[in-house]
C-alpha cells in the first residue's frame, strides 16, 4: 500500500463523484471535528433530535438512507436519554436494519475522535458492516482522559476516599485516564499518567479549567503534535464537573488506521449477512457464531507512521 494512497476509494461514477455507501453521524455539532484531510467524509449532525418533530426527524433519517444506504450514529454515555430513545424510535419506524447506534465506553471527546477516524475510512474500500464494527476495534487504541478541579462526582473511574477528601481543598488539580485503562493521580510536578505505546496526536478541548501541567504532561506522552477544539457540550456531564480540560491521544494516519482495520479476519454475520469483524453485528446486534475480535495488535514505538 503506497505513502499517499492508503486504501481504495468506496465508489465513483462517470462525472468523478465520490459514492460512500456509509454515512457516520453524530447527535450534536460539537462531536463533528473538522476534517483532517480532504478526504475525510463530513459528519452528519442529527442535531436536536429530542425536541424537533418526528417527522421532521424521520424525513431527515430517510433523506440519509436514501442518499448513502448505511448509517452509524455514535453516542456518549452522557447523550440524553430522550435522544437515544428517539434514535431508536426513528429505526423502528423505518423498520430499518442500514440504521446502528454505537455508544462506546468513551468520554465525548473520545466519541469525536472515534466519529472523525471512522469518517476517514468512510473513503475506503470497507463495506458498511466492517466500517460499522471498525469503531470497537479502533476504541482499544484511544487514550481518553481529563485534568479536573473536582472528582467529587466522577462515575466512570473508580475513585478512592483519599481523592474525594482532596478535591474538596481549594485549587487540587486530578489528571485522569478512563480509557483505554482507569488512572487517577493528582496533577502535580512530576506526575505523569502511563500513556500510549505508539506514536498519537492529542486533541484538548478546556473548559472552565486553568493547567499548567497539562503542556508538560503532552511532552511526556511524546505525541506528535497538539491541537485543540472546543469542548464538547456533553463532558461536563460525562466527568461531573464544569472545571476541566478534556484530552485524547488517537491515531491520525489513515493508513495505519486502515491497516489495523484489515488486518482483522472477516466474517459474515449469520442474521443480516453483512460481514464484520469482531464478535457482534453492530446493525442487528447478532454475535456471529465464531471468529471474535481479537485483542488490540501491537504498534510500534513513538515514530509517525
């Protein structure tokens, strides 16, 4: 696979469009990131869909069927109910299985990232049913965390009673890693967090939340670069604090990224037909019967890909 052409593209026609048969959508604008290349697929956006008419919100579902024939939809813990439970709604009205809704185990920041890799690959030569299952893979090689100025409601890291007593003193900082392994140390001179074994970028998205230690803490991880963007409306939620500064190490390379995707054996999904990777159908939930996803492969060390 040559340097510049890291896959093949999913489709054209005689006037040189692109044809993508999958779309990937968000819920809100602030989980579409902007594009990392020119061939990075935008995002739809279902913006609103809890307070917007059902049948505005049906029309618009339908027009993305019909214009890419797949859609994955990607959620935080952290989106409202009321839109999870109008997402699915709008499939069952459908009564469409081309429709997935895929909540990873990642805090929001995480969830933009992982959008933005699998609209990258959305350009590739990956059918809809391995595009959609890619994003479980790819989560094991996300590292998600936050600098907060309070663990007091922090739900998805454990945290001990000495920490709690610490983030009610005035000023205490918390560096935390939720994924792909919890960590939780108190941001301080010399303090560091186990990072990636492999060369990443880091996005930061600051709240309310002044750091030092964060522009250090980016050196030891050794990335490649660091870029920022707003922070997404749903962290607050996510980490049970305003005051923070949220980050994700990711790989940006699509060719890495579509080498690990490709690397993993496929196999048809015995109720829809589809083929995937890994142990479920992310369109119809069915677990093939054999062949699951296999553990995250190895990278190699800090070097650009």
């Amino acid at each position: 696979m040559a340097r510049g052409e890291p896959c093949r593209w999913a489709g054209g026609c005689e006037s040189g469009e692109l044809r993508v048969p999958t779309a990937i959508a968000v819920t809100s604008a602030d989980l579409a990131l902007p594009a990392q290349d020119e061939r990075t697929m935008p995002a739809v956006v279902l913006r609103d869909l809890d307070s917007r008419p059902l049948d505005q919100t049906l029309s618009e579902v339908q027009g993305v069927i019909d214009q890419f024939g797949y859609l994955v939809v990607l959620c935080s813990k952290a989106t409202p109910e009321a839109v999870l439970r109008r997402l699915h709604t709008l499939r069952s009205l459908l009564e469409s299985d081309r429709i997935a809704v895929f909540r990873p185990e990642l805090p929001p920041l995480g969830v933009a990232v992982l959008a933005r890799q699998l609209r990258q690959l959305a350009t590739c030569d990956l059918s809809p049913g391995v595009l959609a299952s890619a994003g479980r893979l790819l989560t094991h090689y996300i590292h998600a965390g936050a600098v907060l100025g309070s663990v007091a409601r922090l739900d998805h890291v454990p945290v001990g009673l000495k920490a709690h007593a610490k983030s009610w003193v005035p000023g205490a900082q918390f560096a935390v890693v939720a994924h792909p392994e919890p960590q939780l140390v108190k941001a301080v001179q010399g303090a560091t967090l186990k990072g990636p074994e492999f060369g990443t970028w880091m996005l930061l998205a600051r709240g309310q939340l002044q750091s030092d230690w964060i522009t250090g803490f980016a050196k030891d991880w050794g990335v490649h670069g660091l870029r920022e963007t707003p922070l997404p409306a749903e962290s607050p939620a996510w980490w049970g604090t305003g005051r923070m500064i949220e980050f994700c190490g990711y790989l940006a390379d699509l060719s890495v990224l579509y080498q690990l995707v490709t690397s993993v054996r496929q196999s048809s999904c015995h109720w829809c037909g589809l083929d995937v990777i890994g142990d479920r159908c992310v369109f119809c939930s069915a677990s093939p019967p054999e062949h699951p996803l296999p553990p995250p492969r190895a990278l190699q060390g800090r070097t650009p890909a």
